[in-house]
C-alpha cells in the first residue's frame, strides 16, 4: 500500500499503518501506544508524521466529530458517513444511503463542483441506551 502511494516503506509508516486497521476510529494516543507496543520507542511527533503523510496519500482518513479530537479510520475511498454517541463518544460507520442522495445536492453549491458529502448522525449506542434503562428501571 505504501509503495502504491509512492511512500518509503518504514517501520513507522508501517506500524502507524497496522495500527490503524487494527483500531477503527481511534484517537492519535491509541495509534501511538499501539505503535510502541510494536516498534519500542518513538515520539509523538513521528507518529503524527505518519499519520499526516498517510492521509494525504489517502491510506487513513481523518475525521474529528464534534467535541472529539481527532480520529483516523483505513476505510477510504467510499462515501460513508459516522454515527457517534452523545454519551460515551462511541463512533460507528454508517453507509451512505443508496438511490437519491440529497446530500450531495447542495441548495446553493457557490459554484462548487461537489463530489463527497461527509455527514454526522449523532445519538446513543446500543450500550448507553440499555444502561439508561436499566438505571431507570432500578429507581422504579
């Protein structure tokens, strides 16, 4: 992969790489300690390196919802969307809806020509939901 997107193959680019595929939508502190649980010793600043240099080639994409720092995912190359927590801060993907799509129809484009549309649903997990239900349940 790296060699297709004519990036040097480094043990950095590669663990930042796996670590990425191994944790969906995980934060920059996640991918840095999974990298030194593979490599050893390495500083934040080559990890963040890897990781703008991976999303410009288009090997990781970064999203950063709402109130959350910023998270990378290995699935690239469709246009599917997030659904995150309001309550724990859990992220999930979300297919982008087949047929019409209106979200890529801006009401007003400015003159842009548009080709992806990134949106955010917002709500709560299956756990969060049944927790909530479970302490209403014990206050009955």
């Amino acid at each position: 992969m790296l060699r297709d997107a004519a990036l040097r193959v480094t043990r950095p680019r590669v663990a930042v790489l796996s670590a990425v595929h191994d944790l969906p939508h995980a934060d920059t502190d996640s991918i840095i300690g999974a990298v030194r649980s593979n490599l050893g010793v390495v500083s934040h600043q080559a990890v963040y390196d890897v990781l703008h240099a991976l999303t410009a080639a288009g090997l990781v994409r970064r999203i950063q919802p709402l109130g959350s720092v910023a998270r990378y995912e290995a699935r690239v190359g469709d246009n599917h969307h997030h659904v995150v927590c309001r309550s724990c801060g859990a992220i999930a993907d979300v297919d982008c809806a087949v047929g019409e799509t209106p979200c890529l129809t801006a009401a007003d484009d400015s003159g842009f020509e548009i080709d992806e549309a990134e949106v955010i649903y917002w709500g709560r997990c299956p756990d969060c939901v049944a927790s909530s239900d479970q302490q209403a349940a014990s206050t009955k």
